[in-house]
C-alpha cells in the first residue's frame, strides 16, 4: 500500500470511530474487510490512527474540521507532510486538498489545543510541569516488557528476543524492566512471551510493584487486579500467598492461565475474607497518566465523572483498610495525574482514618521511560508514647 492509500484506510477507520466506534473495534474491523493488507500496512494504518487520537483537537483546528478527513488534514500539517503526495487522489489516496480545507496555523492555537486536552483538564497540571506533561501525553508511548526472574535474566530475555527478531534493551531505573526498541509487533509470538519469561507491563507500573512492601511468607491482595499485572510482578519477587479480587470478575479471567505460564500461583476470590498483610489498591481512576495508550479517555472523560470516581477510590480505601492486618502495609495506586486522584485522596482518608500514617509516596510522571502513575503506602500510626 501506498502512504495516501494508508491515509485512505485511516479516513475510513476514523469515521467509524466518530461515529461512535471504539478504536480497536474499527482497526479490526477494517482489518477484517482488508484481508490485502500486510503486516506493516496495518502498523502504519494504526499508527495513524492513535496519532490523531492523541491529537484530536489540535488536528482538527490545523484541518479546518473535526470530521475524518479534516483530522488527517490537520495531522500531516503539523507533520510536515506534502499534502500533495498523499492527498493526490491517484490511485486509492484521498482526493487533493481543497484551500479551503486548511485550518489555523500551529502558532495561532490556544494552549490548550496545543496540549491536546479539554479546556477543564489543561489547568489541572500545574504550570511548571504543564508543558512536559502534556507534550509526552501527545507522543506514541514506548513499548515495556517486565523479565520474569523466576524463569531468568534480563540478559536471556534479551538475547531470546532477538532469536525472534525483537530487539530489546535495558531499562535504565527499573531492574527488570526492558525497553523494547524493534518489532515490538512481534512480541506475544515470541519465545520469551509464550514461556513466561516476559510479560507486557509499563516501567513505571513495574516500578511501583516493586516499592510495594511484601513479607515473606505473608497473605497479599490485590484489591483491585484487573488483568492481574501487578500481582504477577509481585509474585515474582517474594515467596508468599497470594490472592487477587476485582469487582468485575470477568476482567480476571486470564489470570490464572498467566500465573501457570509465569510459574507462580494466585488464588483469585470473589468474595474477600480474613485479613491481609498487604492489600494494594490499584483503583479505577481517570487513567490520565496513560492517555498516550488510551488517548479515547481524555476525549470521553467528564468533571461529574471524575468526580464520581474519587467517591469510588474513596470507597475502595475505606474497604481495603477494614482488610488490612494490624501492622500491614495498605498500598493505594493510580495511573492518573491529578491531585484529587492522588494526594488529596490519601488526605481525605487519613483525616477519615486516624489509626493509618503515610509511610511512602511516589510520583511518576509520564516520560519516554514510563507512565504517569502514584503511589502511596500507608500504615498503622504508631502508638503514643505515655
């Protein structure tokens, strides 16, 4: 396929997806009814596509609409592309661009729209991180693999990537953390996936699963698991019983199948009983941090639901401190960026919950080496001294 036959394919994609569609449902669609396309075509299509995702307003702005071809208009002008080679109307690309399909100038737009985020989330990053915040969330996010120790080293992991043909590199922070820099396409039919050597999960998720105190031997849950990443990566780290709870079971259906090919054991539960020596809540959040994987959600997301939201994780904690053990460790996690999400909800619950000090508190912002993500580890308050 030709470059305008790719911007073709994503015109028609991106419709679909205004109308209502999510992304993955329209790719595969497309991919389905196009049995033509290859590999690469179908990476670029994508590419294409969460490119004008992550930035939606200001490619509207710069193609003079919010509809699908306007977005791809605006897209390659802010890339500098010739408009005039993919928009040519040769063959299968897009009919020639019209003057009047030009919108405004880069130089004319609000930051806001610069930032490609909804006027009501633009100040809600304080200015001196703004601008490096937003700009990351705008880019195509790298692509992490976390090394299983149980199964061997990164040096394996890397070297049998490569047998695949998915070059990887280390991380430079996080330990078991790999950086994959080539094919990464490829890498669920690799060697390495498939024995559970690797799993797919973010640096700075891994990172935070490491900070999270576990005692040996000891009865660990994760509250709110999900697809069960945090568990595996916690399990690999300590001998200790490990059990995992979501309030949508259906979202942990996977797990056990994981835990088999990574070589550990979690014992998922639907109904939480007894008490735990850690308890790690990564609760449902706005997933600001991660609007470069997910870039639908900060289109999609209101002020009335995030703040309905911060009345669930308040919930959450609530329960999660009622389960966890005298001295346990209470591990509250998000993948967001925004205060009431984050500190401002571990100063509500302290001021509900007396008996719990905070221990640790970690800030990760979205960077070419992970996710934005928060961490805070809470305790027992100590007893006062008569």
């Amino acid at each position: 396929m030709t470059p305008g036959a790719h911007v073709a394919a994503a015109i028609e994609i991106i419709d679909r997806i205004l109308a209502g569609e999510t992304a993955d449902r329209a790719l595969i669609g497309w991919t389905r009814r196009s049995r033509f396309a290859g590999s690469k075509d179908r990476a670029a299509i994508r590419d294409l596509v969460f490119s004008v995702l992550r930035r939606r307003r200001s490619a509207a702005a710069m193609g003079g609409a919010c509809t699908c071809r306007g977005l791809l208009i605006g897209l390659m002008r802010q890339d500098g592309v010739d408009l005039g080679a993919v928009f040519s109307g040769q063959g299968y690309a897009p009919a020639p661009v019209s003057p009047e399909e030009f919108g405004a100038p880069w130089e004319a737009l609000s930051p806001a729209v610069q930032a490609d985020v909804p006027d009501w989330v633009y100040d809600k990053i304080e200015p001196s991180r703004r601008d490096a915040v937003w700009s990351v969330l705008r880019q195509r996010a790298p692509v992490f693999a976390r090394v299983n120790r149980r199964a061997g080293s990164p040096e394996d992991a890397i070297r049998m990537l490569a047998d695949d043909g998915v070059q990887a590199v280390p991380h430079q922070k996080v330990m078991n953390a790999l950086e994959v820099v080539g094919n990464a396409r490829r890498l669920k039919q690799s060697a390495a996936y498939l024995d559970g050597l690797i799993e797919l999960q973010d640096a700075s998720s891994q990172a935070l699963s490491d900070l999270v105190p576990i005692p040996e031997g000891g009865r660990i849950l994760d509250f709110c698991a999900g697809g069960g990443g945090k568990t595996l990566a916690m399990a690999a780290r300590v001998e200790a019983s490990f059990f995992a709870h979501d309030i949508a079971p259906g979202r942990m259906v996977d797990l056990p199948s994981r835990a088999k090919r990574a070589g550990v054991e979690v014992t998922v539960v639907n109904d939480v009983i007894g008490k735990f020596d850690t308890v790690v809540c990564d609760v449902p959040c706005s997933g600001s941090g991660s609007w470069r994987r997910n870039p639908e959600g900060k289109w999609t997301l209101t002020p009335e639901q995030l703040a309905e939201l911060v009345s669930t994780q308040a919930n959450i904690l609530d329960e999660a401190a009622d389960l966890t053990a005298p001295g346990g460790t209470l591990a509250y996690a998000t993948c967001s960026i925004f205060a009431e999400e984050n500190g401002a909800q571990i100063a509500a619950f302290l001021s509900r919950n007396p008996s719990f000090v905070l221990r640790e508190e970690h800030y990760f912002e979205p960077s070419s080496k992970g996710d934005g993500f928060y961490l805070a580890i809470l305790g027992e308050a100590e007893p006062a001294v008569a």
